[in-house]
C-alpha cells in the first residue's frame, strides 16, 4: 500500500529524482536540540560520504515549539533537506523511552516511504533528542551497507552496567536463542537500513497494529533477521539524550516492549523452530570504555514490590506460571539482601511460561503482562546485588550466561509452544 | 332425598372428573416427556461442550472464575448441560400445567412466560457483572502490588464488591424483586460508605491520612531517585 505524503513533500521528493543516502530524523518538541542532530548528520555525510547525493528527511509529528523551522533555518551545504509531517494518531499515547515522539511508526514509514521514492541504496535514522552524536555516527550506521553490503544495521552503545535491564534480562537473551543472531541492543533508537530493508518493512502490513505502534525498534531488528537480511553492529559511544520524559511508566514499558516479542514469535514461530545455535554479529567501529555517571538503583524497593507479588498475586500467577515455576518463585521471598539471588535458570523459566502463557491467553494480555513487573523487578534487584562489585566486563560475562541459559531451555520452550499450538 | 342429592352428587363429581382425566393424564404424559427430553439433552449437552472447547474458553474468558466464586464447582460443560436440562423441565412443567385447561394455571403459565425474558436478562446481567467485577479486581490488584500500595488486596476486593453489588441490584431491579428497597439499599450503602471516607479523612482520620499521603509521597519520592533505565 502506498504511503500518502503531503502534496508539497511529494512535489519536492519529484524534484529530487533519486538519491544515494537517506538519513531521518523523527522529531516532536525536539527544538533545544534538534539543531545540534542536524548539523551533526550534516557534517557526517559531508566527511565520510562527499561524493554521494544524501537526503535528511526530518519526519514530525506536529511540534508546537518550532522543531520544524529550527531544521529549516539549520545551515546544512550540500544535502538537501525534505521537512515532512505526519498525522497524529487521535487517541495514541506514547509510552516509550525514546523521549517525545508520539506516533514514532507514522515517523518512521514516512522516512522509509520517502527514502523508497527516491530509490535510496543507505538509509539511517537518528533520534532528534540526541546530545552525544557525532558525525562519526553517519559514517557507522551507512558505512557497513555500502562498502559492506549489509542491509541492517544495528546500534551498539556504552552503557552504565545497570541501564536496560529490560533488554538485557529479556529482550536480548530471548530474540538471541530466538533467531540466531548476537544483536546485543535490539531495540535502539539510531539504526541503519538499506533501500531494499525499507521496501521490505513498507510491505508488512503491521503500520496500524500495536506492535508497529510500540515495539517498533524490536520489530524492526526482529523482522531484518528474521526474514534474511544480513545484519551487522556499530558501536556508537555513550548515548545521552535531552532529559525531557524522566517518568516514563515501567509497567506500560514492559508491556509495550515484550508484548512486541512475544508477538513476533508468534508471527515467526516457523523461523525461530529450528534455529539450534547463535551466531555472532559483525561489529564495526571502535569499542572503547568510558567513565559513565553512577547510577542509583533502590533495590529495597525493588525487593518489596516482589514481595509483595508473591504474597499477593499468587492467583494471578497461578495461571502464567508452571507450579514448579511458581513454587520456585514463592521460595524466593523468604531471603533477603545482600544474599537474595533469582537464578538464571529460573528466570527463563518465568520468561518462557508467560509466553506460553501469552500465546495460550491465559488471561487478558495486558494483565499478564503488567503481572510480570514484580518477577522483573525481583530479577533486577537480584542482578544489582550480585554485579555490586562486578566491572563492565564481569556484567557483560553474566549476561552472556544468562543468554546461553535461554539457549539450552530453547529445546524445551519448542515443546511446549507447540503443544499450546494444539489446544 | 339426602341420599338422591348425595348420589347426584356423586354423580356429578364422576362427570367431572371423568371430564378432567384426560387432562390430568395429558399433564402425567407431558412432564414423563420432559423428564426424558431433559434427560437426553443433558448427556447430548456433557458430550458435547467439552469437546467444543467450551470448559477452555470458559477458563481463558473468566467466566470459570465466575462460576467458582458462585459456589459452582463442576466445571462448565457440567453446569450448563445441568442448567440447560432444568430449563427443558421447566418449559414441559408450564405445558403440563397448560394441559390441565385450568383458568389460573393458565394465567400462571402467561405470567411465567412474559417474565421469562427479564429472568434471562437478569442471568445476563449477573453474569456480565461477574466478568467485569473479576476483571476489575484483577487490574486494580495487579496495579496496586506493581505501586507497591500494602492495602492491594483490600483495593482489589473493594473494587469487585462494589462493581458486582451494582450489577446485582440491576438484576434484580430487571427481575422487579424489591425495586425500591434494592435501590434504597444501594443508594444508601455507597452514599455511606463515600459519607464515611470523607468524614474518615476530614475530621477523625486526618492525621492518618496525612500519614499516609506523606508516606506515599516519600515513596513516589525515592522512586524519582532510581536512576535505572530500563530500555
């Protein structure tokens, strides 16, 4: 189905005719520093790609603070520059870390519509409330697609050994034993795609669901492995962003975030069957560590809202969880910090039966979910406690275990999906 | 002469009765029927809705949790195949009753059947409120453990009382049992209870609900300071 553009950006993708490189920046009330992502994708392009004829496409979703005008009014030389709109949808409300972006999928499908238009070979997107982009980001997410070949590529950040404890407790172990492929961040907010990966995305038809809605990130990582597209790694630095939504609602996150997955795994159920073994991703670009910022992590509360889920969402979880699961869990409580500990082996236990759990419909699937967020919060406190003293490297060397641990329970989780395909 | 009017009498009471057995007998035939047509289609019913899935979708849509609460422990397929072969009863049991051509017994049965529907609807309703209270008790238990609130179960409990109170004085209003006592009563028990939270944490409970807002606010406060991200 074709994407419709405004009249103006249609006559000005017309006039355009064709181009090299692609890259997009979504943006909502983004205008402290929208100018500063301009400029940087700017000098990108014109350092490491002078020869190629590049296109910024800023894809809003109505900013009343100026966004806009301030990607108008930004000095950019050599690529052109397309300012295009998209609708908001009536009633969405967008609960996602990636600050201020209501309707990022309408973003994101316009950017890919567009970049279809003018037959682009590299595409990029870059978040507009980045403050640690450099030019050397373009030459990251485009460089591997064209001297490379690659079709997707994925960001890879240095992070505080606390942050994204969502996508390292779940998200990346679980699509990782899924699919085959060693994506360490899926869901990120910079990425790479070639021309023909924006066809292929334009062509699914999820641009109304709420998987495109809200998991669009893992969708996007999801589908290029999933469907065959060769994917690859760059490593981008420090990731900081403007600090504009610091209250973003966990419970609405985690729901947003895995019910995506579990829906691509039912969408890819036939692809992710057989998949044995994972394979590493290439990686470019120079990983290096940097000081980050302590972060402060209460793990007294975390601890009691666990406690408090065992005591009181017994019932609820009685219809997630295997009762072995669910035995295994209650014994838990009884201990207390520093000593308390959620082994891995019973975290993807839990994992795998709300999955199971979520395809059978156990129950409404947004209450399956929102149960979840104590057994999460159990599991990050119990990962905060046991990484105290760790360095990046002893953290990461933990988390590689507990994807290797979802790995060896795949062959059970194969099981019992398809004996829940049966009921 | 008193033995002519008693055999005239006699006589007559015969006449009568003998005009009345074929009725009586209809009505003996008639409920022998429904007896056998309620039995048949209780076991068609408990061979067949289990095999359709229905005790699952009765698991996964709630209404298994409904019927638990209700005091019915058999499982659905059960329930409904028992419910459905006393409804069949019931229906021959108004026929037979039509059968004997009685003035009153026909007027019962018309009334019986003109208050079908409103029962029907009042079983609709108990059921719908069954669902929604179960929902809402599950959403507000699940919400309130996830803010870390200690009096989650009796939020929870409070929220299905009162959703499942609501839909029953709507059916038995439907029914036309006690119409105004129900709704006085209903009218009068919620009033109170808001009466009661505002004068709690107005005058006699001030300083506890101070209390617990401040202690609320703390919390929401060192929330704050959790600097985790996530994502």
């Amino acid at each position: 189905m074709s994407v419709p553009l405004e009249p103006r950006v249609a006559d000005r993708v017309r006039a355009l005719g064709t181009a090299d490189l692609v890259v997009g920046i979504p943006s909502y009330d983004n205008v402290r520093t929208i100018g500063h992502v301009v400029r940087a994708v700017t000098a990108g392009l014109a350092k490491h790609f002078p020869g190629h004829r590049a296109v910024i496409v800023n894809s809003d979703g109505g900013s009343t603070d100026g966004t806009p005008e301030v990607v108008a009014e930004t000095e950019l030389g050599s690529p052109q520059a397309i300012l295009a709109s998209h609708p908001l949808p009536p009633t969405l409300k967008i609960l996602t870390p990636y600050h201020g972006v209501p309707g990022k999928g309408s973003a994101l499908r316009t950017i890919f519509a567009i970049a279809e238009r003018l037959s682009a070979r590299a595409c990029a997107v870059v978040d507009a409330d980045l403050r640690s982009i450099t030019p050397g980001w373009i030459e990251l997410l485009l460089g591997p697609q064209l001297e490379h070949g690659f079709d997707y590529v994925a960001p890879l950040y240095l992070r505080h050994k606390y942050d994204g404890t969502i996508t390292n407790s779940i998200v990346y172990p679980l699509t990782r034993s899924l699919y085959g492929q060693e994506v360490r961040q899926p869901i990120g907010g910079e990425f790479g795609f070639s021309g023909r990966l924006a066809s292929h995305y334009l062509a699914r038809p999820v641009w109304e669901s709420d998987v495109a809605r809200f998991g669009i990130d893992v969708w996007m990582t999801t589908t290029a492995i999933a469907d065959g597209f060769r994917v690859c790694q760059s490593f981008l630095g420090a990731k900081i962003h403007d600090p504009k939504d610091p209250g973003a609602d966990l419970a609405a996150m985690l729901v947003q975030v895995v019910s995506a997955v579990f829906d691509l795994m039912e969408t890819y159920e036939d692809r992710w069957g057989p998949i044995r073994e994972p394979l590493p991703v290439p990686l470019f670009g120079f990983p290096h560590g940097v000081g980050l910022e302590p972060v402060s992590v209460n793990v007294g509360r975390m601890l009691g809202v666990f406690g408090q889920g065992v005591r009181d969402l017994d019932e609820v979880w009685g219809r997630a969880l295997e009762p072995a699961t669910l035995g295994h869990v209650r014994a838990l409580a009884a201990a207390r910090p520093p000593g308390f500990r959620f082994p891995d082996p019973l975290w993807v236990r839990v994992v795998h039966d709300f999955a199971i759990a979520y395809r059978r419909r156990a129950l409404p699937r947004e209450q399956l979910l929102r149960s979840l967020v104590p057994l999460y919060l159990g599991r990050t406190a119990s990962f905060v406690l046991a990484t105290a003293e760790s360095g990046a490297e002893e953290v990461e060397a933990a988390i590689e275990a507990l994807a290797d641990e979802f790995v060896w329970q795949k062959a059970d989780l194969r099981e019992r999906w398809r004996g829940a395909e049966r009921e | 002469m008193l033995d002519q009017v008693i055999r005239t009498t006699l006589a007559e009471f015969g006449e009568r009765l003998r005009a009345f057995a074929p009725n009586v007998l209809a009505m003996l035939v008639i409920l022998l029927v429904g007896a056998v047509a309620a039995g048949a289609v209780r076991f068609a019913l408990a061979f067949v809705l289990p095999r359709l899935g229905v005790d699952r979708f009765a698991e996964r849509s709630g209404l298994g949790d409904v019927a638990r609460r209700a005091g019915l422990a058999r499982r659905p397929s059960r329930t409904l195949s028992l419910a459905a072969a006393w409804v069949v009863l019931a229906v021959f049991f108004l026929l037979a009753v039509a059968a004997l051509d009685v003035r009153v017994a026909m007027d019962l049965v018309s009334r019986a059947f003109a208050w079908l529907p409103h029962l029907l609807v009042a079983v609709a309703l108990l059921l719908a409120g069954g669902l929604v209270a179960g929902f809402a008790r599950r959403s507000v238990l699940i919400a309130a453990v996830n803010a870390g609130l200690p009096s989650a179960r009796l939020l929870s409990s409070g929220a299905h009382a009162a959703l499942f109170v609501l839909f029953a004085a709507m059916a038995l209003e439907e029914v036309g049992l006690g119409q105004r006592v129900v709704l006085t009563a209903f009218a009068i028990s919620f009033g109170g209870v808001v009466l009661a939270l505002a004068l709690a944490f107005g005058l006699a409970g001030k300083e506890v609900a101070r209390e617990s807002l401040e202690r609320l606010l703390r919390r929401r406060g060192s929330e704050d300071e959790d600097g985790l991200k996530h994502l």
